[in-house]
C-alpha cells in the first residue's frame, strides 16, 4: 500500500476575493482540515480582508484536534501592468508589514476598492515574502529570484485538456531557472458542490447571465480544495511538486498572533506616567462632582476600575477619549458630545465628563463595559454633532497621522432583496420577474427563504424548478461580503505604523482611510477601536440652545438641562413628541398616553419598551398593568435577593444589565458568565444563541429557592433580548429631555419649529410632519 505524500493547499481564495471566491474563510479551513491537509495558505485577490475569520476557525479546529495543521496568511497579488498574479505569503513578522505595506500602497494610489499594483512595488517590498508565480516566463522568475530566495512556480493540473502538455512545460522552465515547482489547485471554493454558486458571482461581477456567459463560466468543478491523495494522483508525474507544499511550510514562520498591538503613548506631564496622570484627572472630576468628599461607595468602585485598568494597561484609552472630548468641548462655538453605550457602566468614564449616567448612583455593572474574565479591550462610544464630526476626525488624523490612525472596515453583506435581483438577473430573469420576488420581502433583510405563501400571491409557482434554484442561490449569497466600507467612526490608533498591521484603504468620502479589519476582527486580534460618531439630534439640540440663548430665556448646555421639568413631561403624558428623537414613532407616541411618563427613567423605559425582545419576551403588558396598579408586583424567592434588581422595573426584566445581574443573583452566574449571557442576546438583525443558556438559568434559580414557574418566565422574557435587547441606560435619554424641555419652553417660536424642521430626529418623520405636528 503506497504512502500518501503530505500536501498542503497554497493557494486558497475565500469570498473576500469578492465576486470570485465562493466560500467563507472558515469553510475553507474546516475542508482543507477535514481532507487531512497539513496546511492552507489564504490568498485573496490583494487583500487579507478574510484572513482573521480563517485564523478564528484555525484556532476552533486545533484546538479540539492535536492533528498538525498550519493557516498562512497571505493575498494573491495582482498587477495592473501585465505581471502574472503571485500568491505572496510573508515568512516573518517583518514579511508580513512590507506585504501589508505594499498592498496600502496599490489601494491608496487608487480609487476606492481599487489596488494599483506593479512590479516594482513589489520588488521593493519583497523582503521576508515566500513568493508563489501562478504562471511566468524566465525573465520574471529571475527578477523575483533576485527579491526572495523563498520562490516556487505553480503546477497544477486543471483538466483543461491540455494539463499533461502545460506541466511539461513549466517542469521545462523550472529545470532551466532552477525554481522549483509547487503543486496546487488554484482552489476558488471549499467543495465541487459550490460550483454553481461561483458561476453566479461571475455574471454578477461581468454584468452576464449563465445562458451567455459562455467560457468564461469555468468549464468544471475542478477548483476545489483536493485530498492528497487526489492531489498525488493528478501529479504523478512530478511528485517533488508535492513535496515542496511542505518546504514552503516550513520556510512561513510568521501567524496571526505574532501581530502584537500597541496602543499609542498619549504625551503627559512630566513626572507622572499614563496611568498617574488618568487617574489625576479622574479626581479632578471627583472633586467637582463631589466637592463635600467622594463617598465611600465611589472609592470602592474607583479603586477597582484603576485596578483593572492598570492590570490590562488601558490608561492611554482613556485618555484618548478624554482628549478627544476635550479638543470638541474647547472649540468655539464647543461642539456637543456625550458617550453612551456599556461605557455608561463605568465611574472612570463619568468623571472624566465622558458619560453623562452616575453609573454608582443608577447600579450599572461595570463589567458589562470591562470585565478581568472576559479579557477583551473596553469599547467607548461618543457621538458628535452630525455637522462637525469630521472636525473630530480630522484632528484625529491629524494628531496621530494617517500611518497611525485609520476607521476600521465594515463589512458590506447582501441583504435578500438584492440578492434576489442580482442573482435572477444571472440566472437571466428578467427584471419585472426579479421585482415582484424582491416585493414579497418584508423589511430591509427579510427571514430566510422566500415564502411560499407570498410567492403564490405574487403569481409564482413555488415549486418551478428555476425559482428552487433561486432561493437556494439567494440563501447561499445571503452570508457573503459584497465588498468593504469604512466603520461609521470606528478608529484604530497605532503606536508603530498601522499600516504595518494591517492594509489601509481611501474611502469614497475625500481625506478618509480606512483599514481592511472589521470590529469582529479587531476583537479577535484585540486591537483597540475610538468609536467618534455622528448623532443629528445632537445638532437639532444645540441649535435650540442657541434660540433659546437669542432669546434671553435660557442658558443651557447638556450638563445643566433640568431633567425633570414637568411641563416636558406634561407634553409627553398628551404623546405630543413629534419631531422628539426616539420617541416620535407610531408605536411610541401610541405608548406615551399609557406610560404617563413622570422622571427621566420613566422615559428610558418608554425607549425601551417599545422594542422587539421587550414585546416578544412578554415584558411590555405585565409591566403596564403593575405600573397602573392593576397587578400586584411581586418578587418570589429568597426575601428581597431580586428587589434591588427588579424593583425599579416593577419585577420585569427590561434590560441587559437586569438579565445580567438576574443571573449573577438569583442563578448563581459568574460575572464571566452573565457577559456570556449579554452576548447571547445578539442585536437587531442577528441570531442569537440566548437557549444555550436556558437550562443553566433556570436550574440556577430553582436550585437557589425560585419557583419553576417563575424561572421559566423570567428565561422566556430575557430570551426576548436575541430580537432586541436594549441597554438600561441609554445617554440618548438626556438628549431626549434636552429638547423636549426647549419645545416645552417655546411652544409658540416659529423659529424653533423651523429649527427643528431643518434637523429632523432620525425617525421615519419628514420635516413636513414635524412642522405640522409643531402648528
């Protein structure tokens, strides 16, 4: 019984070769493991864009296997001047920053998703870079051989019909320049299966339908990852082809996690160090919050957040943050800005004047924002005035430069009623057909197949094999990148140049870069991300300030708005909020009459009420009824183990940090845990995995004295979050207060309604509506 040679994929695409390859990174990297690969090298078509999401499966698969499997990071590199395309995959960490920088240099030369590249570029950044010529004549190979000792030149055996005749042929050249030959398939997909489906992305991207596409449509199924076996067979005449898989193997020392991020130094004073001079500053704004004395329980919680923050060395972060707000704030006229999200949950970020929420006085969980367990880099959000954000942005690119600073990707997907007209259109649909299926989707993503009901009512037959093939197209393209765009505000701060880490893009915006890493991806990494971004009420505020101020009525900022004027929240009580952010829709004005909102966190429950986890979780009715008296509120249990939880949501779970301390009290969660828990209930548009958590939640509560019944309620209603799980202390609700307060103060100025008109909330209201509702 002959002996399999070992054989390791080189050259791989993934679909972040976008409109070419046809499988996810993952699913390349659990089909070249389970054939019994030794390894595979990624190259997408000059980008890395994909190669964390196939380092995240890597790390999966070896760690429940011991089998030795290497993933080499890399990107097919392809010219604009005629060079063939070579798969370069760097050998050390050096390698792999002169890879990134030359991709940087091919995209920023170009116009968005564009990558100008030429051989000389390459000749000058070859350094540290195993190179991989996908076809060549002598000369090339001989000006590569000069760049790298590290140089092979592809054999594969695409059954064309003339395979035998072209690995002559290259055995010919490699014999001549003495550059050995390296077998591959040149793999565009994980499986022959997904053929079909790499047909369509090429008449969607050369704007063709499979009926006349011709040749170029791949003749076959034939560029799939392969066995070995498979592999030794279609090579058998040139068997050193296989065995060289493992030279180069051997010679790629370099992988993802050698990637070492280090955030920048922030300059202080002399004589103290970054997180001295945070901490400073931090009782600077103690002192002026607390001028009788900081209390006891601010102590305590301060020392454990410098505690933590020192441990995982995140001062600089923070400083960051501040002085981004500082620089806002300084500016004449300041540009207003507050913070928001899980940072809320921390006393450091309140005192710094960062967030506007007392997280102490409100109870919030501060590992919610930054956890020891949990081990990831904490995540500030600040929105701007959405007319001079890019003043922000600007002085960040500014102070850091653009070989320093860059806003992280986001990854375009298909949404389903796009993905029914572009594949319909390749499958040669004609375009009323692919408009009325498109029709039958409700909502902007739509749920999964097409239903059949809908399709019937649109005149279609659901069963016509042409439409099968549709929907299984549609579902299959529903998951994949289209391409990349920048973050809405996400920046990446680099002490070394970022560019060194990962490629950097222009945006289609002029003066913006961007780099080719999403936030998932920057997680795995732990790569830090600034989110700066843009909020239009935030504007619609500050000019009803400045009215207000023209006026002679008032003098106000966000600091000092008054948050429980009744005459605001005798307007609301009338679910007169028109023109209101976040409650100016239907179904909030609709809930306003009955929540007869009187304080602030009455207000935070309205936002948050009206949400679809809340309503699917059966929150909103038992709620409603307690408030008006109609139901008596109970806490079952140990006596008083869950009131201080519950209490000020009348016994209902409403919010993440409820489910969260839900957990911790009465099921007995980890800190670590109940994060988990708060991850699982996944945010509008995604599946979550909350039922992972079911039979551990209610044999907690039951164990420690909670009936059954009341156990599996309170699961069903925190299972509501994986529709939409909201926050419980979101910082718009000061914004919120801020201009219902000014229309309370001006109910008759034509030149507020105006204002207001011109900078209308971020509902589905058109300045006309809230003009007529202001009349």
């Amino acid at each position: 019984m002959s002996v399999v040679p070992a054989f390791a994929e080189a050259v791989a695409a993934t679909n972040f070769s976008f409109l070419r390859g046809a499988s996810h990174p993952q699913d390349m990297v659990l089909r070249a493991w389970g054939l019994g690969m030794t390894g595979l090298g990624i190259a997408d078509r000059n980008s890395v864009a994909g190669v964390v999401r196939a380092y995240r499966a890597w790390q999966d698969v070896t760690r429940s296997d011991g089998r030795p499997f290497r993933l080499v990071a890399g990107a097919r590199l392809v010219f604009a001047d005629g060079t063939p395309d070579l798969a370069a995959h760097p050998m050390t960490r050096h390698g792999w920053g002169r890879l990134t920088r030359l991709l940087t240099e091919g995209n920023r030369r170009a116009a968005k998703g564009e990558c100008e590249l030429r051989l000389p570029d390459l000749l000058d950044h070859a350094e540290d870079i195993a190179l991989i010529a996908m076809d060549a004549d002598e000369a090339l190979l001989e000006a590569l051989r000069a760049a790298t000792p590290c140089l092979w030149l592809a054999a594969s055996m695409p059954r064309g019909g003339r395979d035998s005749r072209q690995l002559v042929k290259r055995m010919a050249l490699s014999a001549r320049t003495g550059v050995p030959l390296i077998a591959t398939n040149d793999a565009l997909y994980a499986g022959p299966e997904d053929r079909p489906l790499q047909d369509v992305l090429t008449c969607i991207r050369q704007g063709l339908t499979v009926q006349t596409a011709g040749r170029r449509l791949a003749p076959h199924a034939e560029r799939h990852l392969k066995p070995p076996a498979e592999m030794a067979r279609l090579l058998a005449a040139c068997p050193q082809a296989l065995h060289a898989t493992q030279d180069w193997l051997a010679c790629i020392r370099f992988t993802l996690d050698q990637l070492v991020y280090h955030y920048p130094r922030e300059p202080v004073p002399d004589g103290w160090d970054a997180q001295g001079w945070m901490e400073h500053l931090v009782m600077q704004g103690a002192r002026d919050r607390f001028p009788d004395g900081l209390p006891d329980a601010y102590r305590e919680t301060l020392a454990e957040e410098f505690r933590l923050i020192s441990s995982r060395n995140y001062a600089c972060y923070f400083l960051t943050v501040h002085d981004v707000v500082r620089f806002a704030r300084s500016l004449d006229p300041p540009i207003l800005c507050q913070g928001r999200g899980s940072a809320a949950n921390s006393l450091v970020c309140y005192l710094l004047g960062i967030t506007p929420i007392d997280p102490v006085r409100e109870k919030l969980l501060f590992s919610r924002f930054l956890s020891e367990e949990r081990d990831e880099p904490p995540d500030i959000d600040v929105d701007f005035e959405h007319e001079r954000r890019e003043e922000v942005i600007q002085y960040i690119y500014k102070r850091y430069g653009r070989e320093r600073a860059g806003i992280a990707a986001t990854v375009i997907r298909y949404r389903q009623r796009s993905a029914i007209r572009e594949v319909g259109k390749a499958l040669g649909m004609t375009e009323d057909v692919t408009a009325r299926l498109s029709g039958t989707i409700w909502g902007s993503w739509g749920g999964g197949d097409l239903p059949d009901k809908r399709m019937a009512e649109a005149g279609f037959d659901p069963t016509n094999p042409e439409l099968v093939r549709l929907q299984d197209m549609v579902g299959q393209l529903i998951t994949f990148p289209r391409h990349l765009s920048q973050h809405v505000g996400g920046f990446v701060l680099s002490e070394a140049r970022l560019d060194e880490m990962v490629p950097v893009h222009n945006a289609a915006m002029p003066d913006r870069t961007f780099i080719e890493w999403d936030k998932d991806d920057l997680d795995t990494l732990k790569l830090l991300k600034v989110d700066v971004l843009a909020l239009g009420m935030l504007t619609a505020i500050r000019k009803c300030f400045d009215l207000l101020r023209d006026h002679g009525l008032r003098d106000l900022t966000l600091a000092t708005v008054p948050l429980e004027d009744q005459p605001t929240y005798a307007m609301l009580q009338k679910g007169d909020s028109i023109g209101t952010f976040q409650v100016e829709s239907r179904a909030q004005i609709s809930m306003l009459p009955r929540m007869k909102p009187r304080e602030l966190y009455d207000l935070v429950i309205q936002v948050a009420i009206v949400r679809p986890g809340p309503i699917q979780g059966g929150m909103v009715h038992p709620y409603l009824r307690r408030r008006n008296g109609e139901e008596a509120v109970e806490y079952p249990g140990p006596p008083g183990e869950i009131r201080s939880v519950l209490e000020k949501t009348l016994g209902v779970p409403l919010f993440q940090e409820q489910a969260m301390k839900l957990a911790i009290v009465a099921a007995g969660f980890t800190p670590a845990e109940a994060d988990g828990l708060r991850r699982a209930m996944a945010t509008f548009r995604h599946t979550g995995t909350i039922h992972h958590y079911q039979v551990r939640l209610i044999e907690g509560m039951v164990a420690r004295g909670y009936p059954l019944e009341f156990a599996e309620r309170c699961f069903e209603q925190i299972k509501g979050f994986g529709e939409y799980g909201f926050p419980g202390k979101p910082c718009p609700g000061l914004w919120l207060a801020g201009l219902c307060l000014v229309m309370a103060e001006m109910p008759s100025s034509g030149d507020l309604h105006l204002r207001v008109a011109q900078q209308p909330a971020d509902g589905f209201l058109r300045p006309g509506a809230a003009g007529a509702g202001c009349a």
